[in-house]
C-alpha cells in the first residue's frame, strides 16, 4: 500500500461554500479541514470535509481512527463539488457534511445545514424507507461488505462514544450512511 496520499480536493474555504444559501452566522461557525482515508482503490487519499468548529475534533479523530483501521471510503469532497446535491454526491459514493438544506420531504434544517452531520460511503451504508425504497437507487445494503456500517462496527461504536447519533438505529427509517450530533 501507498503511503503518499492522492490528494483529491485541495479548496479553499471560500470554494468549498461558494453558492451556499446559509446565512452568515452559519456559515461562520463552519472550518474546512483535511482528512486522510484508504478508498477502495487499497491507496492512501486526502480529502476535505466542511463542519461545524465544534466537530473538528471529533472528526479528526474519527477519521485516523477510519484510517489506522483501513476502512475504506469511497472519496470525501465538499459538496459544492456537485452542486450542493445530494443526491448527486451520494451517488458518486462522496462522504459529506456540510450542506445547507432541509430534511427530505420536510420544512426543517438537516444537522447538515450546520455542519453537524457526515453522511459515510452512501453506497455501502444506504438510506432504506419504510415503503422498500433505497437511496442511492440500486444499492444493496449488506452490513458484512467492506466499508460498510453496522451497529457493532467499531466506527459506529466511536461515533456513539462522542454523542453522535446513527441512522442504523432511527425509527422511521434506516439511514445507514449519516452520524449527526445534536447542538
């Protein structure tokens, strides 16, 4: 394995928000910081990921833990880089946290919006609704594959140790792929 990492961001903070609808005080409550991960290519990588100042630690720390154990993540690239959308950077299997917009289906902010949210390899990890229904389209949740969580996982035990929460275990659905931490 490459110790050299590919770097496959390099933003500014001013890219990495360009065209966001967040007011001011969120926006300045927000840093843009660089994390390292082993994707699925078995290569070393450095990404970015916008947050709240408040998750930097957490997320840091979180990610070496990610790396030292080499669970493998597809890319982490904010998501400006697809148009502030969501469905486009699930998709392309793209680990994000910052975006300022609502729940699916409803009027209230995302943790996201703050940057209190990280979404996690949205292809291996997908959001399952009560109806059957599967995001992104086509994927198949299987908790044994690689880079996949579980509730046992010792990424999901991590992020619950910190006070995060994990969308394996809401009620109304299943959202595999997202850690949020209350204000």
């Amino acid at each position: 394995m490459n110790a050299n990492p590919i770097i496959d961001t390099l933003m500014t903070f001013e890219e990495a928000i360009a065209g966001t609808h967040a007011p001011a005080e969120i926006i300045d409550s927000l840093q843009l910081i660089e994390v390292r991960y082993w994707s699925f290519d078995e290569r070393l990588h450095q990404g970015q990921l916008v947050v709240h100042r408040e998750a930097v630690e957490d997320m840091r720390e979180i990610f070496a833990l990610i790396e030292r154990s080499l669970f493998p993540v597809g890319r982490v690239i904010p998501i400006v880089k697809y148009g502030w959308s969501d469905d486009a950077s699930m998709e392309d299997n793209n680990t994000s946290a910052f975006n300022y917009r609502f729940v699916l289906g409803t009027e209230r902010l995302s943790r996201h919006a703050c940057g209190r949210a990280i979404d996690i390899n949205p292809r291996q990890n997908p959001v399952i609704y009560d109806d059957g229904r599967i995001s992104p389209a086509g994927t198949v949740y299987n908790p044994g594959a690689a880079g996949s969580f579980s509730a046992g996982h010792t990424i999901v035990k991590e992020f619950l140790k910190r006070g995060w929460q994990w969308g394996g275990f809401f009620k109304s659905l299943k959202d595999y792929h997202h850690f949020d931490r209350p204000a």
